[in-house]
C-alpha cells in the first residue's frame, strides 16, 4: 500500500481535516539516513508535519521546516510541497535515547525544549513567507499545534508519530492535522477535544491496519465528512549530478584546479538523500571551462 494523504471538510466546513499514512515515506528516509530510533521519530515527525503543511499549498508552491533546539538531535530541516513530496535530514541521525517516563521514545529529550520552529514557505512570489515560534515542547506534534495559532492564527490539533521497530526499522508513521474554521461554535470544538483526548496514537491506529479515511471520521466523532482529495506521498529529492557540478562551478577556477591537483576528483553527498556523487577529473576539467565561462 502505498502511502497517502487526505483532505477533507467535516462539521458544515468549519473544520478542515488532514491525516497521513507516511509509513514508506519515513521507512525511505530511515533506510536513507541510517537514523537510530529516537532520530527517527525526531526526523519522521517533523516530516509527517510538513507533509500536512505542504498540503494546503497548491502544486508547485513549496516549504521548508527547520527545527533548531538545544538538545543531541541538532538541527532538523525538511523541505516538502503542495504535491506530497517531502525529504528532510537531521544533524545527529545516530541517536537513541533511553525511552521517556512514559515508555515511548523520547523525541523532546533530542529536540531540547528550547529553541526556535521555523516555516519557510515559497508560494512564487518575489519574497518568501517566514514564520518563527520559540520551540514549546520538542515533541513536535505540539510545536505545529503552537506555531499554527500563533503565526498563522489557525486554531489546529496536530498530531505526528512514528512507531520504530527493535531493529530500527519503520513499523508505521503518520499524523493528522484539524484546523477549525472562523465562525465555528464551541460545541464543536469541544466535541473534537474531547475525541482527541480518547484517540490512541496515529501510529498505533495505523498499526492496528486503519486507513486515514478512518482515523479521521474517529478523530472528528462523526461520519459527516467530506472527503476532497486524496494524495500520495513520498520521499523524494531533487538534487542530482548537474546541480552538484553547478554549486562546484561557483566555487571559481582555482578552487577546481585545486581539486584536480591534490584530490585528482571529487565526490558530492546530498544532506538531504544522502545520494553521492562522483566527479572525475574529466568531469572537474569539464566544469573549470565552465567557471571560466568558456562554455
Ligand atoms: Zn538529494
């Protein structure tokens, strides 16, 4: 099954509700980063988020999450769109840390407790919008939620998690997002804290072989939803040999040459897959032409 995401209206339209399946997408991401468990729901988490933030954006508009916080993980940093393409990477992806008071891992021990969330996104217009909240949990989950109402004014449940397996592989992983409308009644937003407060992680729902379809009609308490989209998602990264060759190029003439003679080539990783690429000294010849703008 492959991972996907839905969108949908519940409660009249005074509520807009996401939930994701990002199982592969996350397993991708560990296989790719060789993360230990608690980077994994460190980094899975704010991936699951951003794949729902990226989800109000149309197609080609863009996001960045950065999460900068004074714990081991260091900082995290995930890209996604309005497409369901979502790729990320951690400073620290060798982490794991004995599990919290509650036996679950302890994402907040890695994120710290203070520091900033900050969203980038990139709608095509001349300036980015930036929005920055202090770090209010380090679960991440709550630090969305945060960062919602305060910079966006959009009053949001947001729930992320990633359930790892003894061998640190991705048993399940995905979230939810429910974002009340203006003009909705208390009633309402009461029914949906009061559903929240009895739902079992996503995760777990996940693992226990419920579809996203599903977690929401038991997170909204009703089966009165309008279901818009459905969107798969997955990891994926842009880079590639050419755009490595052009960040080299600007490094200038003598830079190149300078790899040329003492390294006799070059080799390119990408934060964000951990895709490499090798550069010969055909190719870094190549490319000094190109610095020299003789091509
Ligand atoms: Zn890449």
């Amino acid at each position: 099954m492959t991972d996907y995401l839905v969108k949908a209206l519940a409660y009249g339209g005074f509520v807009r509700a996401y939930a994701v399946d990002a199982t592969e997408t996350v397993a991708e991401m560990q296989r790719r980063h060789d993360t230990w468990n608690t980077a994994s729901a460190a980094l899975g988490r704010t991936m699951i988020g951003a794949l729902m933030l990226g989800a109000t954006l149309k197609g080609d508009d863009k996001l960045t999450v950065k999460i900068n916080g004074n714990g081991p993980a260091g900082g995290i940093i995930v890209d996604s769109n309005g497409k369901g393409d979502v790729k990320g990477y951690i400073k620290n992806p060798h982490l794991s840390l004995p599990l919290n008071e509650v036996g679950k891992i302890d994402v907040r021990g890695a994120v710290g407790n203070e520091g900033m969330f900050t969203v980038i996104k990139d709608l095509g217009l001349k300036e980015p919008f930036s929005g920055q909240t202090p770090i209010v949990s380090g679960e991440i989950g709550e630090d969305f939620t945060y960062y919602l109402a305060v910079s966006e004014q959009t009053p949001s449940a947001v729930g992320v998690s990633v359930l790892v397996d003894t061998d640190d592989s991705i048993k399940t992983a995905g979230g939810f997002m429910i974002q009340i409308m203006p003009g909705a009644n208390d009633e309402v937003i009461d029914q949906i804290e009061e559903q929240l407060k009895e739902t079992a992680r996503i995760s777990s729902l996940l693992d226990q072989g419920q579809t996203p379809e599903e977690i929401l009609q038991g997170l909204l308490g009703t089966n009165d939803i309008e279901f818009l989209e459905k969107m798969p998602v997955r990891f994926k990264c842009d880079c590639s040999k050419e755009k490595f060759g052009a960040a080299i190029i600007s490094l200038g003439p003598d830079e190149i040459q300078a790899m040329i003679d003492e390294d006799h080539g070059a080799e390119a990783v990408c934060a964000f897959c951990n895709n490499k690429y090798e550069y010969s000294e055909a190719d870094l010849m190549e490319l000094k032409r190109e610095a020299m703008g003789e091509k």
